[in-house]
C-alpha cells in the first residue's frame, strides 16, 4: 500500500482517472506516471493539472502525522509530498493555534496571578513598622536610586520604571544591574518606605514584569 491516502471529489470518469494516476504511488514512494502523460490523456495543459487535481482531490501523507492530533500531513501536489520529511515532527496549522491561544491565556493567568499577590502584599493593612536602619546599605541605595529616578522622596508615588525622567546610572549596564537589584530589594524598601505613611498611592500598573512582557 502507498503512502498517500486520497479522495476525489468528481463525477467525471476522465478526472477521476487522472487523479488516481496523479497520486499513484508505489513501494519504493515513486509516483507512478508522468504527469505530461496524465495531462495529455486527460486534454489539458499541463501547468493546469496540479490547480485542477488541488481543486478536486484532497490527499495525506499517511507516514506523518501531528503530533498533538493524529490528522494526517495534507497534500497539495507531487512535490509536498516530495518534501514532508516523514522523520520530522509536524504539529497542525488547528493544533498550533490552540496551543498558541492556550500560552497567551497562561501568560494572561500568571500575570493576573502575579498582580494579585502584589496587591496582597502591598495592602497597606498588611505593612509593619521596621526601622530604617535594619536596612542594608544596599537597599538604601536602590531607594536612592528610586527617588532619583522617578519615585517621590516620599514615596507616596513611583511612576512605571520605563517613564523615568532620568537614567537610574550613567551607563546601560550598571543600569541593568541596580534594576535587578532594585527588583530584589523591592518589597524590602516598600516596607520601609510605605512604613511611615498613611494610605499611599501606589500605581499596580505601574509594576512591569519583564517576563511577561517582549
Ligand atoms: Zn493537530
């Protein structure tokens, strides 16, 4: 049996001939005629045969299948076949969009996931007093770094860490690394800082998760 499964989709006796020729396939994968031949017996020419077979047959590779389904690897001419690669794995065009709309919704989940921890961990009904001087030097910095940066010396506010008026350094990266250090010591600080004030007004938006983000 050859590795093409295939349908035809007419009631002419002629096409359905042809198409049978067109997909004809033996042991060793070869296909069987020539498709000069099978254009000349059917009486078009022969640049139409593969539309015309496409437009009326619908055939499968039945040595590939997707990985996550099971459909068939679909044809569209000789060469499609040709080239499938049987050894290599193939997910479907249905299967890929789902899984794609299956990580965007995990990626929304997580995000939403994370925002809610922050908003529990940032309610200011949850917040004790620590001294400032428990704080490591380190810390202090960062808040330094913070306030000169875009956050008020208050901090009754700190603006999203992208709309900074300046750069947090003098160079891209030592900025990347007080970002992360910033980004460690970050729920620190807030107890520290949020520490002495009533109700401050802290933007959730304005928390970005580099990883749910690019
Ligand atoms: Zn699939």
């Amino acid at each position: 049996m050859g590795k093409i499964k295939f349908s035809i989709h007419s009631d002419d006796t002629d096409f359905s001939e042809a198409a049978y020729k067109y997909w004809l396939v033996n042991e060793a994968d070869k296909f069987v005629h020539l498709t000069g031949d099978i254009a000349n017996e059917l009486g078009v020419p022969p640049q139409t045969l593969t539309s015309l077979i496409r437009k009326h047959t619908t055939a499968v590779a039945i040595d590939k299948q997707c990985t996550d389904c099971g459909r068939f690897y679909p044809l569209t001419s000789r060469s499609s076949f040709s080239e499938r690669r049987p050894s290599r794995a193939w997910m479907c065009p249905n299967c890929i969009a789902t899984k794609r709309q299956r990580s965007v919704e995990a990626k929304l989940k997580a995000e939403q996931i994370h925002r809610e921890k922050i908003s529990e961990t940032w309610d200011p009904n949850n917040r004790y007093a620590r001294p400032l001087e428990k704080y490591a030097l380190i810390d202090v910095v960062s808040m330094l770094s913070m306030v000169r940066g875009g956050a008020a010396e208050d901090y009754s506010y700190i603006k999203p860490v992208d709309s900074f008026d300046e750069h947090l350094t003098p160079n891209t990266e030592f900025t990347v690394d007080i970002t992360s250090l910033i980004e460690a010591c970050l729920h620190r600080i807030l107890e520290a800082v949020l520490m002495p004030l009533s109700l401050p007004t802290i933007d959730q938006q304005a928390f970005i998760f580099t990883k749910f983000t690019g």
